[in-house]
C-alpha cells in the first residue's frame, strides 16, 4: 500500500513538471522513456527465455 501511494505522488509530481516544460523537451523525455522501457522488455524477455531453456 506504501508502494501504491509513493508511486501516485511520483507520477503526480512528474506530471506537473511536464506541465510546465515546453513541449519539445516533454516529447524528448517520453522517447527516451520509452526507448528505455523497450530495451527492459527486451532484455527481459531474453533473461526469462534462456532461463525456461535450461530448465
């Protein structure tokens, strides 16, 4: 439950700095973010492959 409220007031605070940049440097941040999350995925997905493969 103290996770849940830690991570409502982080996105709370992120979401109202983004209101406050331009949008440029939003759009930069959320592809970074993004390029960010698709390489976890990636790895992740690679990481629990090869760990059912040995299995």
């Amino acid at each position: 439950m103290l996770f849940l409220v830690a991570a409502l007031l982080l996105m709370g605070v992120v979401m109202g700095s983004v209101a406050h940049v331009p949008l440029p440097v939003s759009l930069v941040a959320a592809v970074v973010i993004g390029i960010w999350l698709a390489v976890f995925a990636v790895r992740e997905r690679h990481a629990r492959r090869r760990l059912t493969s040995t299995n």
